[in-house]
C-alpha cells in the first residue's frame, strides 16, 4: 500500500532536536560493559563519558551507564546490576525533545501509546512510546540543555516490520518527527535481508531525529537480520571491519554491495548487533 512521503500538517510543535541527540540503547551483561566500550571506539573512534552508577527507571533497579559519542552515531550504554524492569530494555533509542510534556502529546496525537509514562531521572525526564508494529522508542529531555557537536555520518534506525503495520507506522512516524520518505522500493533485493532470491519493500525515511529504514518483510528473516536496529555509515568499509575484527567484534555477514551501499553485520562484545554500510558506486 501506498504511503504519504511527508507529514501531512500537525498542531503541535516540532520537538526534535538533531540527530546526534538520538542513542541507540545498548544493554549488556555489567562484566562485558568494559570489553563493549573498547571494540566499539576502536571500531568507530570517538570517547565515552565517565561510567556512573544510576537508578535510570521509574521503579528501583541499579545499572552502570555511560554515553558513547563516535563521529557515526551515539550510544547509551547499559550494563545492569539488577533484573531490567519491564519493558525497558525493548526501545531500541532515544531521542532528545525540547519539552516532554508537549512531545507526548505529539506523540499520542500522531498515534503513539505510551507505554511508560513520564519519570524523572538523575539529569531529566523519560518515557517510553510504541508506535504500530510494536516499535519502542525513549523520549529523553534535559535539565540543563546539552550541547554535542554535530555527526560526520548520520547512522539509520533499522525497523523490520509486517506488511500489516507498515503503512501505519510510516504515517505516525512521519506526522510525529515532520519528516519524509526519500525512498520506497516495493522490490529492494532480497540480499539486503538474507535472501538473495527473493525482493521485500525498503522505505527510507529522513527527519530530524535522523535517517530511518523500514524494512517491511514476511518475518522469515535468517539469523542475524532483525536483529540490528542501528546502521551506521562509515567511510571504508573493509577498514571499519577490520577493525571491529582486531577489537573482539565479530563479523555476522560478510561486505556485499546492493543499493547504493556496501553493508556489512558485525557483532560487538556482549552480543550487540550492528549493521555498518559505506556509499558504493553501484
């Protein structure tokens, strides 16, 4: 089915702030917080803040946290003490809003559930949102209004989802960031999914919260795709591979060019799945 390409007009005020504001959420065992931390600067350069200690969820639980800043992407490390409280651990980001209040209403008004009501954390506020198919994001807000500096790459949210929500999900996503599709490849080549023989539908969305592809498959996904949920774009592929290999990542899927890109899947300690693409001249 057909979707819009741009949001179609909202009430309510763009709350987004820039890409380099939105972490992917990465949790993993507290003894593999410090491995995780070296293969992935290693990999993509960049530094991590001082690793604390918080309670970062509205009921009590202890988890070490850091924020790593590489010039491709932020993450937000978790590396918790105690069981993780549901449902977190399931969003998959988080993105930076000027006003927490005013971001839940657009969220809600452009089809989101909340799905964990605003909390304060040690630094701000926090909620949880789904969109239709089942995509969790993290809005995160600020006490005092960070400042990072602006990305080399922007990377991509990766969101595999059924043919059934697709056109749903594109159209709150799309209402709620203001953003717009750029592409829509009803027969995109099925190597990009792990089946080299057959085609699904690729849309790729830009909005200030970033670059996101939707992947809209039938879920017969060979292990690992699906289980990526940030690309990241890099300059030399073979090089930023080579480099995860000598850090302890592992490489799940091995270079191949298809769209435009070179695309790799890589497996970072503590089990973190990461897609890594450079531009090809395909």
């Amino acid at each position: 089915m057909p979707v819009e390409t741009a949001f179609a007009g909202s009430a309510h005020p763009q709350v987004g702030v820039g890409s380099q504001y939105d972490t992917s959420h990465v949790y993993v065992d507290p003894d593999k917080v410090d491995a995780f931390v070296s293969s992935f600067l290693a990999t993509f350069g960049g530094a991590s803040t001082k690793q604390a200690v918080a309670t970062l969820t509205p009921t009590p639980s202890s988890t070490t946290t850091q924020l790593l800043q590489t010039p491709v992407g932020t993450v937000s490390l978790f590396g918790f003490k105690t069981p993780i409280p549901y449902p977190f651990g399931y969003e998959r980001t988080g993105y930076l809003v000027t006003d927490m209040d005013k971001a839940i209403a657009a969220a809600r008004a452009a089809g989101a559930s909340v799905v964990v009501s605003a909390f304060p954390d040690p630094i701000g506020r926090d909620a949880v949102i789904q969109w239709p198919g089942g995509v969790n994001m993290q809005l995160y807000w600020h006490t005092t209004k960070p400042s990072y500096a602006a990305l080399e790459t922007v990377p991509e949210n990766r969101v595999y989802i059924s043919p059934d929500a697709a056109s749903a999900f594109v159209r709150d996503f799309l209402a709620f960031s203001k953003g717009k599709v750029v592409s829509d490849d009803g027969k995109a080549p099925g190597v990009e999914i792990g089946r080299p023989n057959d085609t699904f539908r690729r849309i790729r969305i830009e909005s200030i919260y970033g670059r996101m592809t939707v992947l809209v498959t039938d879920g017969h996904l060979p292990y690992p795709y699906g289980r990526e949920m940030t690309g990241y774009e890099v300059s030399d592929l073979a090089e930023t591979r080579d480099k995860a290999k000598a850090s302890g990542a592992k490489v799940l899927v091995d270079p191949f060019t298809s769209g435009k890109r070179q695309s790799a899947i890589v497996e970072f300690p503590g089990g973190y799945v990461a897609e890594i693409h450079a531009p090809s001249a395909q």
